[in-house]
C-alpha cells in the first residue's frame, strides 16, 4: 500500500510542475486534464502527508518517554494515545481512498420517481420526495430540470422524470434507488388510521452519447398530443414525443416542452441513462452470479426507507439507521441519511477488495 501511496505522491508532485509551466497554462486542453488530476490526487496525497508526519511525530515522543522527568515522560505518554488513534484513523481513511473509484461517481443523473401502490396517498408522496431532493440539489448548488410529468387530480405526482446536475451528484444519491415507503394519516381519512403506500425511486446515471451509441433505426418515434391531469389538453400541436427503443422495448415518452424536437432531445437523454443502466446491471449480474445478497444493488423491488409521520421517523432498512427528524430530512436535509449509507457501502467495498 506504502508503494502505491508513494507513487502517487511523485505523481502528485509531477503534476504541480507541470501546471506552474507557462506553457502548459496556454494548452487549455492539457491544462484542464492536469488540474482534474491534481483535484482527484489531492485528498488521498494530503492524508498520506498527515499520515506520515503523525509517523514522525509518534517517533519523537517514543524518544521522549526514555527521558528521566517524569512529567515529560506522563506528556509523551498522553500525546502518544493521541497519536496513535489519529494514526489509525488516517490508515482507514487511506485505504478507502486507495479503493478503485466509481467511474460513473461523477456524472449527472436521471431521477424518476413513480406513485406505487396507495393511490392518491401515494402520489402525494411521490410530490414530498421530489420536493426533498430538489431542495437537497438546491442547497449543494445542482441544478434541477424536470423531463417529464404527470400529476393526479389533486395535484399529487403520479411520475416525474427530472435530470440533476451538478458536481458529484451520483456519488451522492445512487443508493437512493428502491422502494420508499410512508405510514401516515391520509387527509382523506376520517376515522384517523395510519395507512402505508409505497413509491420507487430510480437513480440513472446520466450518458452522454459516448457512453451509449443508439442506433436511429432501433427507434419507433411517436407523436402526440400532451395532456394534463384528467385528460386536459394542454397544447393544440402534435409536440409531445414517445419514443421506443425495439431491442429492449424500453419506452420513453416526453411532453414538457411546446416543441416536438426539445421534447424528442430530452426522451432520447432519458433513454440512453436507461440503457447505461441496463448496461451496468448485466455487468453487475456477471459479476455477482454466485451472490445472493443484492443489498445497495438498486434494484427497484427493494424497501429501502420507511418515512413514519406519526412517529417523526425516517428508518433506512439497510443499515438499520433511525433518525427523528422526519420534517428536515424531507425539508431536504438528507446527509445524516445518506453519509451512513455511503459509509457503510465503502467499508462493505473496502472489506471486498481485502478478500480479493
């Protein structure tokens, strides 16, 4: 491991050279590749300088215990504990850095949620949880832009399909794929029964056309025209787009925008997330053939989350974490939920690579 740190810290180094190079600065091209390199070497060669002057400092203080005060010898000791659990907590940190990165960490998504069972209730839902990630987005500075809709009567979400961009947005929301599931009093209720419905949530990674190349002639391309809630025709013009990809009959369809080609150019945006993602779980499914244990996979039959009204609870089923604070997290607040989650899932990782 010591090896493969002090390889990256020359290579570290190498790269600040290059970047105070005139030369360099006036290729934008090479400029930018050096500074995402620099960005992504930075944490784990800056944990690996704490790391190594701890090293140092535990030396000295081992020298100090042979001295003949014994009020220096009681300071060494006591600096000495301390030493030691900052060592030990850097080393856990330096293998989690030294793991092999997510490539898709830092794309955008694709987000989709869709009412489950619960009818109204659950629609209702849908609407709270796409108001908590957009307020999540929102207070990290991504920007949100809804692809497609469809409201019930009451105004509940029966599916929205939005994209989320920013800096590292999947890294931080691609175990939020599953089922979430609310037990709460609906407003329609009038003896005052706490009732459970269900809605999914589907976290895509977003590709770019590099990623995943679509054949045109793959492609069935629908026009209709949009409509809202009940039927209620919102636009006088063919401008609403389905479109379906034959090989795997995935369909997308797309009515946001008044022109059919924007509408057209969001569906196919959706659709190649949804074939990467289908790219990945075969991967996935190669790979874990001989596993069962599908935890944090994102597959959309799971219960993840159960959000508790009555109780103010928000219970994530996977790590058996509980919090009490039902109203921030759907305010948004979601990092107590989702740091333990990431958490658990790189030691989960960590604990793989180890037994590779």
């Amino acid at each position: 491991m010591f090896v493969k740190l002090d390889e990256l810290e020359q290579k570290y180094r190498q790269v600040e050279s290059d970047l105070s190079d005139p030369q360099v600065y006036s290729d934008q091209e090479k400029y930018i590749k050096l500074s995402k390199s620099h960005s992504n070497l930075a944490p784990i060669v800056n944990a690996y300088r704490a790391f190594r002057q701890i090293e140092a400092e535990i030396a000295e203080n081992r020298e100090l215990l042979r001295d003949r005060d014994p009020d220096i010898r009681e300071l060494a000791q006591a600096e000495l504990d301390r030493l030691e659990v900052d060592k030990e907590r850097l080393l856990e940190e330096l293998k989690l850095l030294l793991l092999p990165k997510d490539p898709l960490d830092e794309k955008n998504i694709i987000l989709e949620i869709r009412a489950g069972t619960g009818g109204e209730e659950a629609a209702l839902f849908a609407t709270d949880l796409f108001r908590m990630y957009s307020r999540y987005a929102e207070d990290r500075g991504w920007k949100v832009e809804v692809l497609n809709l469809h409201l019930t009567g009451s105004k509940g979400i029966k599916e929205v399909v939005a994209s989320i961009s920013g800096k590292n947005v999947y890294s931080r929301l691609k175990y939020e794929s599953g089922v979430h599931r609310v037990q709460r009093v609906p407003e329609t209720e009038s003896q005052g029964r706490v009732h459970t419905s269900a809605v999914t949530v589907a976290i895509l990674p977003e590709a770019e056309e590099v990623d995943i190349n679509i054949d045109p002639n793959d492609l069935r391309v629908d026009v209709f025209r949009s409509s809202g809630p009940g039927g209620q025709s919102v636009n006088t013009t063919d401008s609403a787009v389905r479109v379906t990809h034959e090989p795997t009959g995935i369909v997308v369809s797309c009515q946001d925008e008044k022109s059919q080609h924007k509408n057209k150019a969001k569906a196919l945006k959706v659709l190649r997330s949804r074939l990467l993602k289908v790219r990945e779980e075969e991967q996935k499914k190669e790979l874990d053939e001989n596993r069962r244990a599908q935890v944090g996979s994102g597959d959309r039959s799971e219960r993840i989350r159960t959000y508790n009204f009555p109780q103010s609870r928000v219970t994530d089923h996977r790590v058996n974490l509980t919090s009490y604070n039902l109203e921030s997290v759907l305010e948004g607040q979601m990092d107590e939920i989702l740091d333990p989650l990431i958490q658990h899932f790189q030691a989960q990782a960590l604990q793989e690579a180890q037994a590779a």
